[in-house]
C-alpha cells in the first residue's frame, strides 16, 4: 500500500476514472480516447482511464504530454479532486 509513497499522475488517473464509472455508470460508456503524445509508455488501463478523464475536462496535459509516470503535484490533486466532484453532482 505505501502509504507515505508518492503518488503518480498515471495512479490517481486510473483511481479517479474508476470512481466515477462507479458514482455515474454512464460516464464508462463515453469515449476513452487518448490524444496524449507516448501513449507507449503508458499500460492499456492507464490509456482508458487518462482518456475518459481528458474527455470529461479533468485532467489536461503541457505541450501534449501528460508524464503518467511523474509524481502528483499537491495542487495536480485538489483540481483533479475538485473537477471530479463537479463530475458527480
């Protein structure tokens, strides 16, 4: 579990998409697709899960890169949080 890890931006993409497929079914059927640039380094999950959160204005990248493997920022999470929770309401 690692509790005192950071956390990656590829690690809160694929928890963020999961609870809100869960919180509003219908956001799974929207399109998931991925317009960041090296997609190969990324796993098919984290494809999906970065490409429904692009979609619903979530989560945006620099200069076409989203850096999956980079470490989450204190105010990368609050507006992930943030735009989440608009999601659901």
């Amino acid at each position: 579990f690692q509790p005192n890890k950071a956390v990656t931006r590829e690690q809160m993409a694929i928890v963020t998409a999961k609870y809100l497929a869960l919180e509003r079914p219908a956001i799974a059927a929207l399109n998931t697709r991925n317009t960041f640039k090296a997609v190969d380094d990324m796993n098919a999950q984290t494809i999906t899960a970065i490409g429904l959160l692009q979609q619903l204005e979530v989560i945006g990248g620099e200069n076409g890169q989203f850096n999956p493997k980079g470490n989450l920022t204190r105010a990368q999470f609050a507006k992930i949080f943030t735009l989440s929770l608009m999601v659901v309401e």
